[in-house]
C-alpha cells in the first residue's frame, strides 16, 4: 500500500537525512563546482563557454616608467599584434566561460600557467578585431589598462554566439560598474600604481587597513625582506593586472609562496580566497549588520566577550582599545550574519590575525568565505567539520607513515587531539605569528589541503624523535620544542653552508607542498567521504545523548525518548543537527505528520493521495483544529513552531495515566483565558474534538476494553457451553482452545453495541456540558433577573445569546457520567498514542474484530479467568439451588448477561441511539452555531422534536440516583 | 632501574564551562601561577604534574579542556581512559553548576567505569570576604549545600577552590589521588581496551552504561 510505503519511507532517521545532506556536497551541479573552483560567489552560472587563445598586452600608463618584465614574453607574433613596443604577448590555450559578473579564463595545461577571474565591471571596452575570416577575435581593455585579446576558437556561429552573449552580460552588469569606483578606492594595489604614477586611477587615501600600519606589523621586515617583495609585487601589478582583474600567472603563485609584503597581505588573501567579490557586491552590509544589531544581546556575544582579552594578547594593538573595539565588531557583525555558527572560540584568534592586514570589512567578508567555503563545519556547533577533518588527518598518517602510526596506535597517542589546534586555528596558537602567515597565505591560495599538507609534514619532520615517544607528554612536548624553533637551521651539523641556511620552516615548506602535493583536494575529499558517516553518527549519538539528557522530567522511558527524539528529528530541517543541539523546530505540518504517525485517531494524506488532498494535509477540518490546538497549546514560546522539549512534555501530558490528571490537561486546551471556564463555543469546539478523537471507535476500527470484555465474556461462554456438551469436569485446567467459532451475528451486536456506545456518549456529552453550565454572573444578573421559572433558565443555556461556561469540576462530572467517555480519559485515548512505537515499524492500527478475538485465544488467561469464573458459579448455582435450575448452561449466560448488565449500567441506562442520533448531536450544535434563518433551512422540524427529546431524557437523567454521587466532583 | 618511586600515571581530565577557571587550576597546580587574562584553550591543552601523596608518586598527564558549549562534541576524545575528572564549576555563575551536573552525567554514562570525579567549586576568593556574614549582596550564586548535596548523589569528591588565592588546589588533587587505585593493571585494562579503529570516538567509553541513566 502507498501509504505504508510512504510512511517507511518518511522513517528515516536523523543520521540518514544528514548524511544525504552531505552526500549532495560532493553532488554540487557544474555551476555550482565552478563558483568553488574560481570562488566566485554563490550563484553565478555558466551562461556559455568557449575554447579559446589569449593574448594579453599591457597599455603603459606612463611611457617612461620602462619595465624590464617581458620575462613571459613568447616570440610567437599574430599579424595584428604589432602595435606596441612594450607588449607581453603570451598565447596560452584554455577556456573561456562566462557567467552574468565574471570572465573566467583557464589555461589548458596546468590552469597555472595562465588564469585569470575578471569581474565584468572591470572591463571598459570590447571590440572585435578585424581578423583573417578563420578567427573570431575580441579585444577588450580593463580599468588597469590590460589589453586582453580572446581568439575564440570553434565554428563562427558559436564565436557570434560567445560574443554576442558578452555584450548582454556586459549590458546587465552596467549597474554594477558604478561600485568599482569606491572600492578601487579601498584597495592597496590601487593606492601603490596610483602613488607611483603608473595608474590612470586616483587614490589619494591610503586605503582603510589592517592594524599593523598603525601599530606595526608582527616579525622584522628586514628579516622577510618586505620590501623586495614589494618590488616584485608592484611589478607584476603593472603587468598582469590588478584585484579584479588580475591574470594569475605563474609569478603570482611563487610571490605568494614566498611569503607576502605586509601591505598587500590583506588584499591578496581576499582576491586569493574570493572574499573580495563579496565585499564589492555588498558594500554597506557590514556597517549594516552593525547598525540593526546594535544593542542586542545574544549568546554569541557574551562568548565573544569572555575572549576579547585573550586572543593575541601579545600583540600590541590587541592591548589598547582600537584593537579590541575592530575585533568586537568583526566577531559580532559575522555572530548576526551567520548565528547558525555564531561565535566559536579560535575564531578570535583567527580574526585577530586577519585584522592584523585587513580592514574591518575585509576581515569580516574573508571570516565569512573561510566559515561558509573554506572549512565549513570547522566553527558550527557541532565542529563536524573540526572532527570529520581531524579523523581525514589521522588516516592520512596512517597512509603516508605507516610505521608511525602503527607506533602512535601502539601507544594510544591521541594524535587527532594533538593536531586539533593547528587547523582549527590555522596554526597561528601552535608556532609563531610570521610563520603562521606564511602558511595562511598559502592556505588562502590553495585552501584546505594546505593545512593537511602542512600538518603532515611537521609529523613527517619529527618522526624519528616520535617514534622514541611512548605517551601523548612527550609527543607534545617534541612539537612544542619543534614549533618554537622553527627559524633554526634544518641542517646545523651540515658542511655545507648552503644547507645550513635552511631554516626549519623552510624545511617544512619544501616537504609540505613537495612531498605532499600528491595530498590534493580529491585525496582528501576521498577520505572525507569515507570517514562522514562513523563522524555523523557518533555526532549524532553525541547530540541526542545531550538532547535527551537536557529534556524536562517526564514519565517516559529513556527508550521512549529516544524514539520521540528520532522522530522528531525525521521530521524537522536535517541541517540543524550537524549545526546545533536543541534549536530545531518543528512546524505545524510536521507536527501533524508526527502526530498522524503515532496517533490511532489521527490520519494524514499521503503523497499520492491527492483526490482527497495533498500530502500532509489532514483528512478533515475537525482534525486539524484539534491538532492546531495541541500544537498551539504546546507552543511555550508563541513561535509558531515547538521544540523536541514542548512536544515531550506535551505528548507526556496527553498520556497522562491518571484520569482526573488526563481530563485536567485536556480541560487545559480549552481554557484560553486560564480562568478555569470553558465558554458555549469552548463546549462545543470540545463535544466536536471528542467526536473526532474517537473517531477510530465509534467507527468499530478499533475496540475499546469494554468491548474486549464483551468479547471475552462471548468467549467463555461459548467455551462453557462446548464442556458441557463434552460433559467434562467442572475441575481441573482450562484448556482455551486457539480457535473458536462465533457466530456473525454475535460480532455485529458486538460491534454494534461498542458503535452505540460512543454515539451515545458524544451526545449525552454535549447535553450535559449544556445542562450543568452554568451562566456568566454579571450578564445572567442583568438579562435574567426577573425569570425565575427553572424550566426557563435550563432552556436559557440553550439560548446561544446567554453567555455560559463550564469549570473543570463540571467536565468531569459530565464525563465521568458516561462509563464510554470515563474509559477514554482513563484509558482509550493515552492508549491510543503511540509514543514508543518503532520509527520503521509498519503502520498497524487496525485491531479489528477478527485480532481481537485470536489475540485473546492466543493470551488465554483473561479468558481462562471468565471461564472458570463461569465454571464457579455454576457449580455453586448448582450447590444452592440443587437441581431447581435444570440447565446450568442458560444460568452462566444469565448470570454473564447480568454481569455484563451491571459493568455496563449507568444510571441513565444506554440510550438507545442510532446513526440518526448522530445528526441529533449535529442538530443541536447547528441549533447553538448557527444563525435564525440559517437554522431554519437546515433543521428541520423532527430534528427539533428529537432535540427536545433528548433533553427531556437529559432531564429524566438527571433526576437519577447518581446524580448525588456526581455532585461530589464539584467538590472534587 | 629501581627507582624508589616509580610514579603512577593517572590520566586526569578538566570538564566544565568556559570561564570557570579550569586552565587556571592547572596553572595554579602545575606552575602555582595565576594569570588574570589567558587566552582560552583551544581543543585541549595538556600538562604534567608529579604529586607526592603518602608513599606513592602520582604522576598526573591533564588534559585541560576548551569550556565552550561546542566543544562539548569533542570531550569525549578527551576523557577516553581517563581515570579522573575535575568537573569545575563557578560559585558565583549558578548557569555553570547545571553545565557541572550535565558533566557528572555524561561521565557516568560514557566514561571508564571506575572513573574518579571531584567536583570543584571555584573562584572563592569571590565571596571569601562575606563568607561569614549573612549579606544579601554575596555575589555566592551556589552553596556549599547544594555543592556538597550533588556530590553525595553522584558519589564525587567535593572542593571549594581558588585558583587565584590557591586555596584547596593542591587539596582536590591529593584528594583525587588518594581515591585512586594504586594497582596499574587497571589503567593498563582499560587502555588496551580502547585502542581499536575509530580514533575519533566521540561515543566515549565502551562502557555505555546508558540504562541507569535515569533523569534525576
């Protein structure tokens, strides 16, 4: 059936849903795999693509700044490009895409040789070049003056294709152009050209930086020989462009390797890392976020105030208030940009770092792309990404230095927990500063695996020495030492002095991306993918251990619980538990499909199901507000959604086993105005939630224990009359047999007197509610003053313009009059709830006549019981009366029937009720709901006689014997 | 090779939340230092320290952990095979005596079976001056009494500290010290144990004892 297929299918757990979330990382689409691969931002698209030849030419600002960097420069001359003595003609191969803001050109060897990401706002002008028939050539200019020719290779129907979708991207960015202007202004490169007269823009200002240009930069400049790298930098910013538009060849990469000049570091991490595309498209938001955040308080910021003082303490612009005021507000802007992450303790130090080079929006964009892009999971709630990379680490060891790591596992030396530091704070705690940016700087580069390779070759470097370690001190320890002597010679012993000048971190460098540059992006998305699962799980298992433990006292069972929690988390966003423990939420559609779940009375649609309505909808109106009313009423916060927390101690208040808790609590969901009164519409939102709930009864889907009575008794007496006939023993075991034939009839009366028995008791319910209200003080002083015929006031109840209530004391009278209805609170309903059935296990509800019978063969004891209580009293009737009752038999049915009689007899008696009754109870809420003319359209006049019918029962009822002992309640 | 006192390595973990005071105590114990500002710990330090109780050297291998909440996901790295923990909570910060209780929890459930624990109330050099006097003022947010009270219910050694003053350091671990066995067959079972695949093993112990784990 498709809706237990369905609902299997819904049944996976939390784990599962996780997991395929991840699984569709690797998934991304090509679009999205190109924005990760060029760090483009989110949502730019392929809108076409082409092979094509590049030919690159710089247009000289100023004629007598001469360079001598025609170092790229290949000899190799098109017939057009003989214009400029100064051109650097190179003529890589690759491919040319384009999406709506960017130009991103590969080369087709390394992707090093030559790539370039140009930002279409950069791009002052395209022409096409009148070239030989055969080729399709374009020209366009940067704002620095590049001269970029794209010789589009393929059929000239696609070339017009390429260029013509150009010119409309070209077009849709104009409105962006206008941002270049302002952010040119706020870039350093831009600032050096300009200063130096070798660019057509106008930087006055030194642009906004990080701390260092104030409080100086960490490390001798001398030492790092800052300014030869400058030299280079400024020499390759002339040439291959700048910022948005520079062309990465491979200078760039072995610039950035051998460590940035403090003055362009802030500027090429976020070109390097895509930060920087980022902070053009959005140029107020972090001023923005500061601004509407202001005063508020969160978690995220008293957790970044305990650490404000204590992240790079040793820095000097971290002693004074500037510092600490910058990194306050980076740490808090990106807490209300991203609060799935908030604030995690390294992220100070890692923003502390980037302040040291960036400006304050620079940091903030760089922190979101490293959070969001670089090393998701590192920083959220649950560090899944920290652990899942640690256990990637850990593998890796074990592949590349199998001694080794058979060594550390010999001697459970914790190598993860030693490692943890270094990449969730990019080693800026393990080994000093200027080290650590070397590092970053690379990382920004190349992204992840650079930490991976890094770390490994510091293992790698010190192997010999961990080798001789047999606990995780000294292993330590030997880092430790290591990490502090990084600027020492590799080689002090050697002869040569060459090799003596190598210090350790040269060392490191060499063996990090030479050895291991085999450790790429794919080795280690391998070993992520195979190491996501164990993580997942015992995160998993991690949180919801926590969760439960967290959960308000209930009178469940742990297993219960944890079931609870599973299906919870089944439904609700799977995201959230790799983010966060305890801030999932569940809406009111899954709260319905949880509910339908495990409820008997409850029924949801399933897919599929769509004649009658869509899928998770409920199967009538009545349903949903009663289950809107639960929800709301379990809704703590009025957010519109329950936590796991709400729905356990609500699920735990509806299956409350004492029956005046029970009828309390579902009082309670009435009771609006927590005064203890329930108004006229109250009732009858109430008599109608009744009829809903039980509904599975009143329609013979399920059988209620008095009905499992009534079968039993059917049972034994069947079994009774069977020994007699087979004239055995009155003595000695009883011998249920497991099968038993019963007649048809004998099962409808059955079904039929449990049918009656809920109709009855809806009806009696709403009567009574009615009967028992009792009027509103102030407005029953004012209309009703003069009438003082009882006759009268009873009716004016009935009068849906005299305002009436019920308190809890009367609903439990009116319940407690009907055995059926006492049953429910009691019993039937918090038996109907499920809670601690299995999420796999099929959806069976139904216990059906047939079950019912079988199920109580197969128990045999109950029946065992009946039956030799029958056998007893036979025995007895026939010890007393000796003889006089001629037929033992016809006196245990008898006496059955009485026994029967008396379990079953109320004082009012079963009112005789059919299906028309039904309508009766309809009738006089139609009478109560609707209006005048209304009501005289629809009811008609034997509805009316009926009503009056059954009030004038209610009356004779009320008059009965019990009616004392119902009194007593109110005192209750 | 025959030293008189061969030291006993006792694994000892720190658990509470962030800012209690945790690597302060270590300070204090290790170095008997106090520093106003340090920087918070990142994953997890670890520090040695040899202490002399009667006729037996114990040699304590700490493992400080980070305190906030996060972090939490990773302590089950840390306190695997530990033989003690210091769950470490502030006097003056009530929300970190519920994070100390959830701590003794999860440390029942999923650490060693035989694990030893000392609850620890800190920073008592904060109500030190008041102590005594009946003033409503008393930045105390948590009595000795209920202190006192978790720790009878849980089985767990109790102090009150000052990692500033240093009052009680040294007591908490003598204390500990003293309640651990001396046999080192113990620890030796319970690290062959544990040495298996899944190093990364956030689960905790293999002794799950999740069926006591009633609510209190």
């Amino acid at each position: 059936m498709a809706f237990f297929e369905a609902l299997r299918d819904r049944a996976v757990n939390t784990i599962n849903q996780v997991l395929d979330n991840k699984k569709s990382d690797l998934g991304l689409s090509k679009d999205e795999r190109f924005c990760r691969e060029y760090n483009l931002p989110d949502g730019e698209v392929i809108l076409d693509e082409t092979a094509a030849e590049i030919g690159i030419k710089h247009e000289r600002v100023q004629p007598q700044a001469q360079s001598q960097s025609q170092s790229q420069a290949h000899g190799n001359n098109r017939p057009h490009s003989n214009s400029s003595a100064n051109q650097l003609d190179i003529l890589p191969q690759g491919r040319l895409y384009l999406t709506p803001h960017f130009l991103v050109f590969r080369d087709a060897f390394d992707r090093k040789a030559c790539s370039f990401t140009l930002h279409l706002s950069t791009i002052k002008k395209v022409e096409r070049l009148p070239t030989r028939s055969y080729v399709y050539a374009l020209s366009t200019t940067t704002h620095s003056r590049l001269i970029i020719t794209f010789y589009l290779v393929g059929v000239r129907p696609e070339s017009e294709k390429f260029a013509h979708n150009l010119k409309l991207s070209l077009r849709a960015n104009l409105p962006n152009v206008s941002k270049l202007q302002p952010f040119i202004q706020t870039l350093y490169s831009e600032y050096l050209l300009s200063k130096n007269n070798v660019s057509l823009e106008k930087v006055e200002e030194v642009p906004p930086g990080g701390l260092g240009l104030k409080f100086k930069f960490p490390g001798n400049a001398k030492d790092s020989r800052d300014k030869s790298k400058m030299k280079l930098w400024f020499d390759l910013l002339r040439t291959d462009g700048r910022n948005l538009s520079v062309i990465k060849t491979p200078m760039f990469y072995r610039l950035v390797r051998v460590g940035l000049p403090n003055r362009l570091r802030g500027e090429i991490w976020e070109l390097c890392c895509g930060s920087m595309y980022y902070r053009l498209d959005n140029p107020d938001e972090y001023s923005k976020i500061l601004q509407v955040n202001e005063g508020k308080q969160s978690l995220a910021k008293e957790e970044i105030e305990k650490d404000l003082n204590r992240s790079l303490p040793e820095y000097v612009a971290y002693q004074s208030p500037e510092g600490i005021e910058r990194l306050r507000r980076v740490l808090t802007a990106y807490s209300w940009k991203n609060p799935d992450v908030g604030y995690c303790q390294a992220m100070n130090i890692v923003v502390a770092a980037l302040l040291i080079y960036m400006s304050e929006e620079q940091a903030f964009w760089c922190l979101n792309v490293l959070c969001d892009r670089i090393v998701p999971g590192y920083y959220s709630k649950t560090m899944y990404g920290t652990l899942l990379d640690q256990r990637v680490f850990e593998s890796l060891v074990q592949e590349t230095m199998p001694i080794l790591w058979e060594h550390i596992t010999k001697y459970d030396i914790q190598l993860s927990v030693v490692s943890l530091p270094w990449f969730l704070s990019l080693y800026l705690s393990s080994m000093p500063l200027v080290f650590a940016f070397r590092i970053i700087d690379v990382f920004f580069l190349q992204g992840p695996k650079t930490l991976f390779q890094v770390a490994l070759a510091i293992i790698k470097l010190n192997g010999e020495e961990l080798l001789k370690t047999e606990d995780d001190g000294t292993f330590i320890q030997i880092l430790k030492n290591y990490f502090q002597t990084l600027d020492q010679s590799a080689h002090p012993n050697s002869p040569n002095e060459k090799y003596r000048a190598i210090t350790k971190f040269q060392e490191l460098l060499v063996t990090a991306f030479k050895e291991f540059s085999v450790i790429d992006e794919d080795a280690i998305n391998k070993h992520r993918a195979k190491h996501r699962d164990t993580i997942f799980q015992n995160i998993s298992t991690f949180v919801k251990r926590t969760e439960l433990r967290n959960l308000p006292k209930t009178a469940f069972t742990q297993e219960a619980l944890s079931i609870i929690y599973d299906r919870f988390y089944s439904m609700v966003e799977s995201y959230n538990v790799t983010m966060a423990s305890g801030s999932s939420l569940m809406d009111f559609k899954a709260f319905t499909k949880f509910m339908s779940e495990i409820c008997d009375w409850c029924y949801a649609y399933e897919d599929g199901d769509s004649e009658k309505g869509s899928a998770g909808e409920l199967s009538n109106p009545i349903e949903t507000s009663f289950l809107k009313r639960l929800f709301n009423h379990w809704d703590t916060e009025d957010q519109g959604a329950i936590t796991l927390s709400d729905l356990v101690v609500g699920l735990n208040r509806l299956t409350a086993p004492d029956l005046m808790e029970n009828m309390a609590n579902f009082f309670e969901l009435y009771d609006h105005k927590g005064n203890g009164k329930i108004d006229r519409e109250g009732i009858l939102q109430m008599s109608e939630d009744l009829l809903y709930i039980t509904t599975p009864w009143k329609e013979a889907s399920l059988l209620d224990s008095i009905t499992e009575r009534d079968i039993e008794q059917v049972i034994a007496d069947q079994i009774v009359k069977q020994k007699k006939q087979q004239g055995s023993d009155t003595e000695g075991e009883i011998i249920v047999p497991s099968e038993i034939d019963i007649d048809d009839n004998e099962k409808q009366r059955l079904i039929n007197q449990q049918v009656e028995r809920y109709l009855s008791g809806a009806s009696t319910f709403i009567q009574r509610a009615f009967e028992y209200a009792q009027p509103q003080e102030e407005e029953v002083l004012l209309e009703e003053l003069s009438i003082t015929d009882n006759k009268i006031s009873h009716n004016a109840a009935l009068n849906p313009n005299a305002p009436v209530y019920i308190n809890l004391p009367t609903f439990r009278m009116v319940v407690l009059a009907d055995e059926t209805y006492e049953l429910l609170f009691s019993k039937t309903f918090s038996s109907s709830i499920h809670v601690d059935k299995p999420l796999d296990s099929k959806f069976k509800t139904i216990r059906n006549l047939r079950d019912m019978f079988d199920g109580l063969l197969a128990d045999g004891r109950k029946v065992a019981t009946q039956v030799r209580r029958r056998m007893d009293s036979a025995a007895s009737n026939a010890k007393h009366n000796s003889g006089n009752n001629s037929s033992p038999d016809s006196a245990s049915l008898k006496s059955a029937k009485k026994e029967e009689e008396e379990y079953r007899d109320d004082d009012f008696g079963v009112i005789a009720i059919d299906e028309k009754d039904k309508d009766l109870l309809l009738g006089a809420e139609a009478q109560v709901l609707t209006d005048p003319v209304r009501h005289k359209t629809t009811g008609s006049s034997s509805d009316i006689s009926k009503f009056h019918k059954a009030e004038a029962e209610a009356e004779a009822a009320s008059h009965s014997p019990r009616e004392t002992n119902l009194i007593e309640f109110e005192h209750d | 090779m025959s030293l008189p006192n061969p030291a006993t390595p006792v694994k000892l973990v720190l658990l509470g939340e962030a800012a209690v005071g945790k690597s302060s105590l270590v300070l204090r114990f290790v170095s008997n230092d106090f520093q106003e500002n340090k920087e918070p710990t990142i994953g997890a330090a670890f520090l040695t320290q040899k202490c002399t109780i009667g006729d037996r050297t114990i040699k304590y291998e700490i493992w400080d952990t980070a305190g906030q909440e996060r972090f939490a996901s990773l302590a089950p790295m840390y306190y695997r095979n530990a033989q003690a923990a210091l769950v470490v909570y502030d006097i003056t910060k009530p929300a970190s005596f519920i994070k100390a209780r959830h701590w003794v929890k999860e440390l029942h459930e999923q650490a060693s079976k035989d694990i030893t624990i000392a609850l620890v109330g800190n920073k008592y050099d904060l109500v030190e001056s008041d102590e005594g006097g009946e003033e409503e003022d008393s930045l105390r947010k948590v009595s000795i009494e209920e202190g006192k009270s978790l720790a009878a219910e849980e089985n767990l050694l109790f102090f009150e500290t000052s990692a500033k003053t240093s009052y009680n350091v040294n007591d908490v671990f003598i204390g500990i010290g003293s309640k651990i066995p001396s046999a080192s067959s113990t620890e030796a079972a319970n690290q062959q144990s544990h040495v298996s695949e899944g190093r990364v093993d956030l689960s905790g112990g293999v002794n799950n004892r999740g069926q006591d784990a009633c609510p209190c």
